[in-house]
C-alpha cells in the first residue's frame, strides 16, 4: 500500500474536483459538519484555493490524534467529489488572503485563552506557596520559590499587555498584522514558561493529574505550536514591519 499523501490533492473531475491524501492537526475535525480544505489548483498554481467540503461526504474520514494534541485530528480524504459551487470566494487562488484576514482576528482570541491559562497557574501557584509548610514555615517565604513567581508573573504581564494592544489595534481599525504576531509569539511562550515556573513552585504535587496544573502544561504544549509556533510569528511579524 503507498504512503498516504500529507496533503490535498485536487484533480478536475465531472465538473468539480476530486481530493485525495490527509491532512493533519485539523482542530475539531470529528465533530465538524464542514470543513474547509485549503488546496492548491492547477488555475492558481501560487496561491491556495479554499474548498468547503462536508465533512460526512463519502470519503472522508476523521480521527482524533493521541498524545498532547486535545481536539487536534487527521482528516483523510480519498477521491471526494467536491462540486465547482463549494470553491469559496467564487474564484481559484484567493485563499491565502482571505486565511489571513481570519487569522488576524482569531490569533487574538487564542492569545487571549492563554493569557487566563497563565493568570490560572499564576493563582494556584500564590496559593500553593501561601498554604505548603516546609521547614515549619510556608514555601512562599523562600527566595528561590519566590524567583519562580516572579518569572511566572513576568510571562503573564507580557502576555496580557501584548494581546491587548493587538485587541486594541484591531478594535480601533489601526495596522494590527505586527502586534498581532507579536502577541502570539509572545504569548505561546509565555503560557508554556509560566507552566514550568508554576511546576518549580509545586513540586512533585504539579504532577499529580487531579490537582490540575499538568492540563496546563499540556495544554500550554499543544498551543505554542497551534497556528503557528513563535519563530514563525517573530518572521511574520518582521515582514510586517518591513524589516
């Protein structure tokens, strides 16, 4: 059997095109009634045309992928009959632009979620430190555990003030690409560094699944790649600003 394609191959066929090959880390793919498949055509061989294809269609299936990916799935396609009416935008090669306008709106929001993951951690880690006795005193009068929060806190206030400046350029109809990208980059490293001072403060006890902090640091793991990890933000970002 040949290897599967890692990606969505379109061939013109009865007036429409026929996808086969997979595409991964699509989020929600086993719950979607639609999914909206970004594919290169032989009328815009530069740019990506988007395809809306309904995600019960024969030959499609979806699984979800183990490990520290939550909602992320596969999604296999294997000669789905898409009809010419479910090219979005009415013409072939305007995907990117338009993937890229809903990108700078929705990187925000992300930002935003990981910005109350390390407000989160940040709260439990106080917490911890204030209620933990060691050596007849609580943990938090130690200067190391101390450091940790405050490099925990220094993460968190980066992501807060970067995300809110993105919000506040978008909200405001001022050029946003820039702090958009900065935002994410910052924020994706943020949320996973605030993760690993919160399990220097915790211990052993971080580790425990019932207590909550490793869904964090999980979820912190599979969001500094999501859409983008911050190396590819941070050459985003500079191309936006013309450097």
């Amino acid at each position: 059997m040949g290897r599967a394609r890692r990606h969505a191959d379109p061939q013109r066929e009865n007036g429409g095109f026929s996808l086969t090959g997979t595409k991964l880390f699509a989020a929600d793919a086993t719950s979607a009634t639609d999914l909206i498949v970004a594919v290169r055509t032989a009328d815009a061989p530069d740019d990506v045309s988007l395809l809306l294809v309904d995600a019960r269609a024969p030959g499609v299936s979806t699984r979800r992928l183990p490990g520290f990916l939550s909602w992320q799935c596969e999604v296999t396609l294997e000669r789905t009959l898409v009809p010419d009416t479910a090219l979005l935008g009415g013409a072939p090669g305007q995907g990117w632009a338009t993937l890229n306008r809903a990108m700078l709106r929705a990187l925000p929001i992300l930002c935003s979620y990981m910005v109350g993951g390390c407000q989160a951690v940040y709260e439990m880690s106080v917490s911890h430190s204030r209620t933990r006795v060691q050596f007849g005193v609580p943990v938090g009068r130690f200067q190391r555990v101390q450091d940790h929060i405050v490099r925990l806190v220094n993460h968190l206030d980066a992501a807060r003030w970067t995300t809110g400046e993105a919000l506040w350029k978008l909200d405001t109809g001022r050029p946003a690409e820039a702090s958009v990208h900065l935002a994410k980059a910052v924020a994706s490293e943020g949320y996973l560094e605030a993760c690993n001072a919160a399990h220097e403060v915790h211990a052993g006890m971080g580790s425990l699944n019932e207590y909550g902090l490793a869904a964090h640091t999980q979820m912190s793991r599979t969001l500094f790649h999501y859409l983008g990890d911050p190396r590819w933000h941070k050459r985003r970002m500079a191309d936006a600003l013309e450097w």
